[in-house]
C-alpha cells in the first residue's frame, strides 16, 4: 500500500483525514512497522503545524477534530510500537523490554480511551483495535501477574484553567470541554504529595514495582506519580 503525502487544507480535511487514519488502521492490523510508522509521524507533524498556526481562522470546529485525531494518531503510532515490541525474541526474559512493553502498552491503552469518550467519527475507527487491545492486556497479566504498584495521596493547594487562567472553580470554562479545540483542563501550580501507598489498582498503571528493580533490602526503584499528560506531544512546538 503506497503512502499518502500528508497535505491538509480546511476543504480536504474530513476526507484526507479519513484516509490517512485508514492508511494507519491498515498497517496497524498488517504489522507494517516501516510505513505505519511513517505515516502517523508524518500526519502528527503536519497537523501540530496546522493546530499552532491556526491557517483556517481563530475559531474553527476543525480544530477540536485535529486535536482528537492527533490523539488517534499517535495512539496508533504507539500501538505499532507496542506491536514490534511483542514480536522482539525473547522480550518476556529481557527485564528492560518487559518495561517497554507495559510502559508503551498503557500509553497506548490511554490514548485509545480518551479518543474513544470524545470520539468525532461514526463509525469509531478503533472499534476492532480496541478489541485487539484488550486483548494483549489479557496476555499481559496473564504472563506478568496483576502486580503491585505505587499510588499517591496527593493535595491540590493551588490550581488554574488552562483557558483563562483564573481559578477553575470560578471561571466559566468546564473542565473536559473543547474551546476552539483545546480541552480545557485543571493545572495545578502548588501541590503536595501527602503520603505513597503500595496498592493493586492505582490511578496510573505505569507506576508498577517491577522485582527486579530491587535497590537494597525491602526497598525499590519506582515510579511514584507520572507527570505525562496524553497530549504533551501536541503541546511541543
């Protein structure tokens, strides 16, 4: 399947789109690391482009649809990632990869889920992926264990809106809406972390205490709160 050149005006957009994001299902469900990877590379830099320039207006609906097919996108883009991972030799008695895989695997898990609530196709084009996903989460614990993680208590002293800048309680914004295709969103600016707690169902799944990531006696090196948000990537000019 050849490649499709990513070039994105306001009146090719829905269509081109649709493509490239088929384009990207396609070498998902066929295992084309080279050109799957390429493509979604290829789509997440033009469309960054397109989102920070604003060519079509201030104020576009379009906007919000880049921005959630840029989610799709690199969520696709990890999932081929994951994929290669999965079919590395040996990976299940590499302790590094091992951490690759499930790192990548609910980056990927992430992405999916926030396109999938906010979802602007019909049909959902990850319907059948997100089977495929589940179903390597089923692999992973079944190979991995449900595990031990780390889970903070943590107090929000101080917060903004991502939009206006004042106080989310108080502002008009809502937290989760779209405005001119930025979601608005809760950034703290002043908190503290209370207490850790060792659980085995933690807000973030990344924060896994991996046995071999033993430092001395009934002490680990782990990941106690992750500070990613799923749209960083967007944000990075």
């Amino acid at each position: 399947m050849e490649e499709i050149p990513i070039s994105l005006t306001e009146e090719n957009f829905e269509a081109s789109v649709q493509i490239i994001v088929n384009r990207c299902l396609y070498y998902c469900f066929h295992s084309d690391f080279v050109n799957g990877n390429k493509q979604c590379s290829d789509f997440i830099v033009a469309g960054k482009i397109i989102y920070h320039n604003r060519p079509w207006g201030e104020e576009n609906p379009l906007y919000t649809h880049l921005y959630l097919t840029l989610i799709l996108v690199k969520g696709l883009e990890e999932f081929l990632r994951m994929q290669q991972l999965l079919q590395t030799p040996g990976w299940l008695q590499d302790h590094k990869k091992i951490e690759q895989v499930w790192s990548q695997f609910w980056d990927t898990k992430k992405k999916f889920d926030y396109f999938n609530d906010n979802c602007c196709y019909s049909p959902n084009p990850l319907d059948k992926l997100t089977e495929n996903l589940d179903k390597v989460e089923s692999y992973l614990f079944d190979k991995l264990g449900r595990g031990l993680y780390m889970s903070p208590d943590i107090l929000v002293k101080k917060s903004q809106c991502n939009i206006c800048q004042l106080d989310l309680r108080a502002c008009e914004h809502i937290s989760g809406w779209f405005y001119n295709g930025v979601p608005c969103q809760e950034v703290a600016l002043d908190i503290e972390i209370v207490s850790v707690s060792v659980v085995q169902s933690p807000y973030d799944m990344k924060c896994r205490i991996w046995p071999w990531n033993k430092v001395f006696e009934n002490k680990y090196s782990v990941r106690i709160v992750n500070a990613e948000n799923i749209d960083d990537f967007i944000r990075k000019k």
